[in-house]
C-alpha cells in the first residue's frame, strides 16, 4: 500500500460521505491496513516486529489524517449553512400584524381593575338563565313589561336536548324547573346567585354579555355587555353608594370627575337612581347607568331560597346598594362613535383603531 498516495487521496475527500468510504478501505474490517496485520503472524520474528512497527505508523497517520478532513469538511458544511441562512441586520425588519383586544373587551377590564383597587371582587355567571333568577327573584312578577317576548330571548329545548341540558342553581343544583329558561336580559341575576351562595359583608362586580330581543339600529343592539356592582353590608348607605360611583367617574376621567344622582325607577332597587358622570374634557355629563339600594324583596327571596337549600337566612337587617351600567354606551360616548353596530360587524379599519 502507498502510504502517500493514501494520505493525499484522505486530503482530497470532497465530502463525508467519500470520505467515510475511505475509512472503510483502509481501516474497517476488511481494509487495507487491517488485512496486513492479519498476515503478521506468518513472518519471521525480526521482520514481524519491523512490520508491525510501520502498519501502527501508517494506522495512526491515516486516523489523524481522517479526523484533520472530517473536521475541514464539518467546518465547510458550517461555513456554507451559515452564509445561506444569513441575515442582513442592516435592513429594515418586517413588521408582522398583530392583534389586540376589541374595544369592549378593553373598557371592561379598565372597569374591573377601578373596582378591583377598591376591594371588589369579580366574578361571573350563565348567560343562559333561569327566570326566576333573571325575573322572579329580582322582583318582577309575570305581568311585568320587562318579560315581555318583545325584550326576552326565550330558550326553547326539544326533548333530546332538554335532557342533556339543564340550568344550575348556586349551589350545583338543577333549576330548570324554576320557570322558563331565557338568554339573561342583565347581568343583575347574578345579585341573586351570589347572594343565596354567599354571606355578607362582600361588594364584587360581574361582567359580562347581555341579550334583548329588540331591532337593531344605530343604538340598540341585540347583544351587548353590562358591568353589575354589589355590595351588602351591614349598615350600608346611599353615600357609600355616590362615593363608589365618584370613584369610578375619577378613575375613567381623573381627578375632575364627579358623579350625579337623579330619581328614578327600577324594580330591584329603592330608592332608584340614575347616574351621570362629569366628563371634564368634554365639559358635559354622561348618562352612563342607573343604581340604588338593594330592594328588602331580594334579601328576602334570597333567604327564602337558603332556608329551602337548608342554609340559615343571611340577610335580615342588611341593607346595600347596586348599579348597572352599559360597557358599549361608555365607548360610543367617550370615542364619539356612531353606531353600537360597528361593534361588532368585524370591520378591521374601525377595530385597529382601539389597538393602542
């Protein structure tokens, strides 16, 4: 074997793979180098030792020689990788679009976190509700407008899904008994559920999406979201009450904003308000909800339903307040939109807009 000629032909190896091939030749179990050692044992002692002598020579040049081109050749295949994949930092990066949250998602969690830093907790509810925690246990008899099928989305089930699917109760319990079931026209069901599951004192809002059965036009809409506050107490009062709404008209419009009561109606609450909050950029107020203390009749239903679950009547003596308010009316009046529809027609132009 030319021992020369060996190592040029390693040095010249054009890739890993032909130069595997030459391992093989020389070195592996039928190579060159190998099949001569095999014949040393047919020589005389002093040539065999000669020999023996230079085959290790050559065997240790030839794995040097082997393992210099295997490291030439992973460097070059480095080198080309690196050259192809390379990325000029000079250039301009490119700008992938993003998303973001939607508007009304946006101004319920500047909401949620006013109340949060005042203590309340969150929590929320079944859009799909029983009519006695949507109607009846809010105090709004059967003859009352509200119930009317021109404002309520009935739920009807037919057989198959009607055992499939049943209303929970505060407590796990099925409730689908309890009058129809209908798409919750407001948020203020979840008074009463958490009421019967839980004592007082607490104050907590409840976020969440709305459904009235109404045409749709530039301020009405079919669907839309609601921000319900709670808060029960002993000894609780309607000036707790303006203090939280102050607050909430100082966290939505800085320390200029004040908040505004006048007398109304509401079946849930007495007495009743409606509030507006002073929009001191705009020099002008904004009707944004309506509020009041807790009507006796709640606490009572409330109890009533406790004491049937077995549950000690929790509410004799309190007293507290509740409010309402539309997340949709917040952002039309403060942005100066148009239309409740656009809300959601999925129209990116106005969407990325509140992106910011």
């Amino acid at each position: 074997m030319d021992i020369e000629a060996a190592l040029e032909e390693i040095g010249r190896a054009p890739n890993l793979e032909r130069l595997q091939g030459l391992k093989v030749h020389y070195l592996g179990k039928n190579g060159q180098v190998t099949q001569a050692m095999k014949t040393l044992g047919q020589l005389p002692p002093e040539e065999r030792r000669e020999k023996g002598r230079v085959l290790n020579e050559w065997k240790r040049a030839l794995e040097l020689a082997l393992e210099a081109r295997e490291a030439q050749l992973k460097e070059q295949a480095l080198q080309a990788q690196l050259e192809q994949e390379a990325l000029d930092v000079s250039l301009p990066g490119y700008a992938f679009p993003s998303g973001g949250l939607h508007i009304t998602s946006r101004i319920v969690l500047e909401l949620v976190n006013i109340f949060r830093r005042l203590g309340f907790s969150v929590v929320e509810g079944p859009e799909v509700e029983s009519e006695f925690f949507n109607f009846d246990a809010l105090n709004m008899p059967e003859w009352h407008p509200a119930r009317d099928m021109q404002d309520t989305f009935w739920v009807e089930f037919n057989r198959a899904a009607e055992e499939a699917f049943t209303i929970q109760g505060p407590f796990g319990e099925d409730v689908t008994g309890l009058g129809g079931a209908v798409l919750r026209t407001h948020t203020s069901g979840m008074q009463i559920r958490y009421m019967i599951q839980h004592t007082p004192p607490f104050r907590i809002v409840v976020p969440g999406r709305v459904f009235r059965y109404e045409q749709t036009d530039a301020s009405h809409e079919a669907m839309f979201h609601q921000l319900e506050g709670l808060v029960v107490g002993p000894n609780i009062t309607m000036a707790d009450l303006k203090g939280a709404i102050s607050e909430l008209a100082r966290g939505l419009f800085g320390k200029e904003g004040k908040a505004r009561f006048q007398p109304t109606f509401f079946p849930f609450v007495e007495p009743g308000v409606q509030f507006a909050m002073w929009w001191p950029e705009r020099q002008k107020w904004l009707e944004l909800g309506g509020a009041g203390m807790v009507h006796p009749y709640l606490f009572k239903a409330v109890d009533d339903y406790r004491e049937r679950q077995g549950l000690p009547r929790a509410y004799e003596g309190m007293t507290g307040w509740a409010f309402g308010m539309g997340v949709e009316r917040l952002a039309l009046l403060r942005y100066g939109i148009p239309d409740i529809r656009y809300f959601y027609q999925n129209r990116l132009s106005f969407l990325r807009q509140f992106r910011g």
